[in-house]
C-alpha cells in the first residue's frame, strides 16, 4: 500500500480528534455524536437518497447516472496510460509492419491487436468461439435476452480501460454511478420490511485519500471505532515499509494478515469476506493480503478509484466490437471460429507455425498468446516445458465461478448500483433493469449475480444452484419475495458455469505469474494472469495486452524477433 494512504489510514484512527472537522474534539463525546448522527443521517439518506454538494446519490429504485469523472487531472495513472498509448504510437516504423498472430479476442488480445495496429505492425486476431470478449463475452437467448459470462463493474481506478475508451471515443457508453460502496445488512430490515444497506459514500468535495477516510469514519453500521482502530494499526508496518511489503504479503492469506497484525476477526467477517469474493470468487482464508492491499492502495490512493461504472450494454457490441473496428480499419484481421490446437516449433525451439483445429497452419513474423492459463498449459510444446518461464505457470489455475441471470415478473426495490450481498453463498449482484441502459426495464428486474465461492458448486445441477441462490434472495428481498410463492415470481434463469475463470490468487501466487516477454524470441504473452499491477481484471487484461504490443513493437524495432522470411525488421 502506498505509504501516503496508510499514513493518513493510521494517523486518523491513531489519532481521533484529528478528525475534529467533522466531530467535536472530546473523544468520547466525539464517538457517540458521529454513531448517533451517522446512524440517523444513512436512515435518512437511503429513504430518500441525497442531492448536495458533499454526497449525491439516488434513492433506492430511482435510476442516475453521474458524469464521468475527471481522471485526468486526479490520477497520475491516468497520464501514465495515455502517456504509455502515444509512446506506442510514436515508435519508429519497421521497414515493414511485422505480421502477428495473436492467439485469443478477449480483452487481452483486442487491447494487444489495437496497439499494435497503433505500432504500424499487422495483427490477426484467432478466436476459438464465436463470440468476441472471452470472460466478458455474452449472447442472446431465444427472446432476445442478453446472457453474459459475468457481471462486470468498471472502476475510476482503471486506467488503461478508461483510456481505451477515450482512445475509442466511446467514453459515453460507460454509466458511472454515485461514488459510494454498498453492503446487504444480513437479516436486517428497514422500517418498510425492505433489505437494509449500508453506505460508504465518498464525499465529492474531499481529494484522496481524505474522501476515503471520511468515508470509512462515517460508517460505523459494520465496524465500531476500536475495530477501525486497530485495521488502522495493522497497517502500520505497509506505511512504513510500503510497496516492499505489499509483495512481500503474498505469502499470506487475508486471514493470516489479520492474526499477525492482531486484527479483530470482527473486520474480517463484516468487510474481507465480502470483497475478497468480490475481488477474486474465493474467500479470506485463501486469498493473497498482496491482492487486498493492492485494491485498498489504488481505491484510496486516487480520488475516483473506487467510483464505478457499468458498461451500457452488451461488452460483445459495446466495448469488444469497437477494439475490434479500430484495428481492423488499420489492417487488421479478425478471425473467428479459429481454435488453435498445437504451436510448432522449430528445432531452434521459435514459433514456426499455429496449427489450427481444421487442420490448416498460420503462420507470422510473431505470435501473441492470451489464452487463459489453462489451456495455455495444456498446449505447450513439449521442448519448452523445461524453460523455467513455462514450468511457472503450473503454479497458476483458474478458479470456478457462476454468474446467475434471474427475470422477475416485477419490478424489485433496489439500488442503481452494485451491491455486495454479504451472504454465504453471493458475491455482489445489480439489478440490470436499472443500472445499465441496454437492460433497461421499467415493470421487470434482471437480477445479476455472483455465485463465489464455486468450487463446491460449480459441478452440481443448475436445479440446485437456482435453488441456493432463491433462499438468499429471500433474505435479500425479505418483503417482496416468497418461499410460498406470494411476491415477485421467477420467470426465467440463466446459470452461467465457468469452471476455469482468472486464475486463483491464493498466498505466494505473484512469483508464477510470467511476464509479457518469454524466453522465445518470436512468442510473448498476455492475458491478465500475466504480471501487471492490475490483478487479474479487465483493466489487468487490457494493461497486459498493452505491454505485449510495446514489448514485441520493441523487439520488433531490436531485430530480436526472427521474421518468418528470414529477414530482419530493419528500421525504417
Ligand atoms: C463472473 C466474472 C465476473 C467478473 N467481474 C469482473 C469485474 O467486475 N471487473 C473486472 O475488472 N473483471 C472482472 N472479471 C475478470 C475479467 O473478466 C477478466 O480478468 C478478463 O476479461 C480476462 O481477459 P483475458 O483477455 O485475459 O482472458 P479471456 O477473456 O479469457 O480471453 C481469452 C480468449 O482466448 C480464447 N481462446 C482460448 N483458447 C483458445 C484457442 N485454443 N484458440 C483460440 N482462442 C482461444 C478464448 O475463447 C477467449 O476469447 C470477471 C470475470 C468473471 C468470470
């Protein structure tokens, strides 16, 4: 975590009456006076939603949407990605553009076939399925629904997707909602028998890390003081050692952090659960604290971080066909409905060669792979499994998850915005009809939903998996859902399985993850497995596609990359 962050992080809870500003100095009378006016205060706001200049957000049910926030001037991150495209582009041209076939149309590989394209280079873009997006991929039933591999949020703290579409001038099509993180309150109810949330609202006036602070303060349904206190002691030793100690945390699991640095098992019940599911599909006894730390870093580091968005549709039509556009209009080729099945190598261990499933053989100057793990494992020539870079990725494998598409004959009460269903069996969910254009209805709820963790579920009938996920949902919607039927009725399902999705983040995993450049002159990789400081995330694929593009245009431009007529990528 960055030092800044856990400094104030600490200095706030070390130091109470430092928060004077927004309560009286006397610590004690200070505590009682913002539990009492916080409490009273969130009880009024998620009545009727708040409309000021400090918090601004939509009542439940009532849909909003808010500008796009001005992340260019708030995170240097922001400039570094823009500033990382125009390096891309300004490259020096090779005599002639090297032809590459990248191998994968998830967001990795488009991002990758767009910055090449932007690199004077000449990608061909081979996607098994016919479907552009990989795990943002989604289709149309037979009523014309749309079904996605998952629900996908998009983050302030995203910088090279947010970049892409500035680049893509498509930045319209992103509905970024009120900047607030929202929690289910399990078996608790308001006044009118509807689920009760609790809010963290970032307020709007406050640069970071300061609007992240208040915004813990404030909340005090899910923690008391003392427990924020010594989170706030726990990240004492990653104020003082900083990024080191950040990756040194690898080794641990959420859970183990917690212990050693004498955490209240209270904040990992209440909060950890909650977003280590939301983070990675697993729980805290599993996943790496490097991946808590790393969110937490870029969350409260940059004023908008944490601020999401959902894209207005489909990712397919909305966001994967454009990338596609872009480098296709450059002189790029897309093909579809093209399963790579073996890579052939010379005896020099190079790429000569991608056999396909029907049997025909591409072949290019260089190849980029950004199949997921897995099959990428599995489809390794057998003389590079002994290269230390490969025998890596046995450490890495794809964990399970299930995203679960529910239609309601009604209209439901919730929030226009991603909500955390903090219960045993859900990670987060939105209700589409809301939150996103392209879903839009105005008499019907589409529930989207995470089942994580999946592992012991992922195998069993979707009857049962329907079935677990309904009993959640009346805890979730105690007054307008029914066991005896009465209520909002389920009128269609869609499960969606995916047995193998990013890789699983448990502690000591960063040492396996590759970097974009492999020991094969003519081989790179991408994907969001790949090292990047993104996690294993649309921004992670997008960034990692992005290094890809630059590390081969450099190779490129070296004359490293043996060029399939022999002859060298002279510089122009
Ligand atoms: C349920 C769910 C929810 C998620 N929610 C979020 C979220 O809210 N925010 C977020 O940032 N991230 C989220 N993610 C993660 C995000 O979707 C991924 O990190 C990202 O999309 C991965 O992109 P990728 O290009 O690395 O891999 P993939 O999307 O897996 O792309 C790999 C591509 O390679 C193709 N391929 C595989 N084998 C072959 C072959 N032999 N020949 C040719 N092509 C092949 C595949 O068909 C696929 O299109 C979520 C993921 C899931 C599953």
């Amino acid at each position: 975590m960055a030092p800044t962050t856990c400094a104030v992080v600490a200095t706030l809870s070390l130091f109470p009456c430092l928060t004077s500003a927004f309560v009286p100095l006397n610590p004690r009378a200070g505590i009682d006076v913002v539990r009492r006016s916080a409490v009273a205060r969130t009880r009024a706001r998620r009545a009727d939603g708040v409309s000021s200049m400090i918090f601004d957000y939509p009542p439940q049910g009532v849909r909003k949407d808010y500008p796009r926030p001005p992340l260019e001037e708030t995170s240097q991150n922001q400039r570094d990605a823009a500033s990382f495209s125009q390096a891309i582009a300004d490259l020096p041209r090779t005599e002639r553009p090297l032809k590459v076939a990248v191998i994968g149309a998830g967001l990795a590989g488009l991002s990758c076939a767009k910055y090449l394209s932007d690199a004077g280079h000449k990608p061909i873009v081979l996607e098994a399925r016919d479907v552009l997006g990989g795990k943002v991929s989604a289709w149309q039933d037979k009523d014309g629904d749309w079904v996605e591999t998952g629900l996908h949020i998009f983050f302030g703290a995203y910088p090279n997707v947010n970049q892409m579409f500035k680049e893509l001038d498509i930045e319209d099509r992103l509905q970024w909602k009120s900047h607030s993180m929202i929690f289910a309150m399990p078996g608790q109810q308001t006044e009118d028998g509807f689920q009760r949330f609790s809010r963290f609202d970032f307020p709007a006036l406050l640069p970071a890390p300061l609007n992240g602070l208040v915004a813990i303060l404030l909340n005090n349904d899910m923690l008391s003081f003392p427990e924020k206190l010594q989170f706030g002691i726990g990240l004492i030793p990653a104020i003082l050692f900083g990024q080191r100690y950040v990756e040194e945390c690898d080794e641990l699991t959420v859970t183990e952090w917690m212990k050693k640095q004498g955490v209240p098992d209270r904040v990992n019940d209440e909060v950890f659960i909650a977003m280590a599911k939301a983070l990675n599909f697993i729980d805290p006894d599993n996943l790496s604290m490097t991946v808590v730390l790393t969110a937490l870093n870029r969350f409260l580091q940059e004023t908008h971080g944490s601020k999401m968005a959902f894209l207005d549709g489909p990712p397919p039509t909305r966001l994967c066909q454009p990338m596609a556009d872009y480098m296709l209009a450059r002189g790029g080729e897309l093909r579809m409905k093209q399963r790579i099945s073996k890579i052939l190598v010379h005896d020099d261990k190079t790429v000569k060669g991608l056999q396909m499933q029907d049997g025909s053989i591409v072949e290019a100057d260089a190849y980029v792979s950004t199949m997921p793990v897995d099959p990428l494992k599995l489809m390794l020539p057998e003389e590079w499994k002994q290269l230390p870079y490969f025998q890596k990725l046995e450490g890495l494998r794809g964990v399970p998850v299930i995203n679960i598409h529910m239609w309601f004959d009604r209209k439901l009460t919730t929030v226009d915005h991603l909500l955390f269903s903090r219960s045993p069996l859900l990670s987060v969910y939105a209700d589409m009809s809301l939150t996103c254009k392209g879903y839009r209805d105005d008499d019907k709820s589409m529930l989207e939903l995470v089942f994580a963790p999946a592992k012991e579920w992922i195998g069993r009938p979707d009857s049962e998996i329907i079935e677990a996920t309904m009993e959640e949902l009346y805890r979730l919607f105690p007054n307008e859902m029914n066991r005896d039927g009465s209520g909002a009725r389920l009128v269609k399902v869609a499960v969606v399985k995916t047995p193998l999705s990013v890789y699983e983040a448990t502690a000591g995993r960063e040492l396996y993850r590759p970097v974009q450049t492999s020991p094969i002159p003519n081989f790179f990789l991408a994907g969001c497995f790949t090292k990047q400081k993104y996690l294993a995330s649309m921004e992670g694929a997008t960034f990692s596609g992005k290094l890809a593009a630059k590390a081969l245009a450099d190779a490129a431009l070296a004359e490293t990359v043996p060029l399939k007529d022999g002859q060298a990528a002279m510089a122009a």
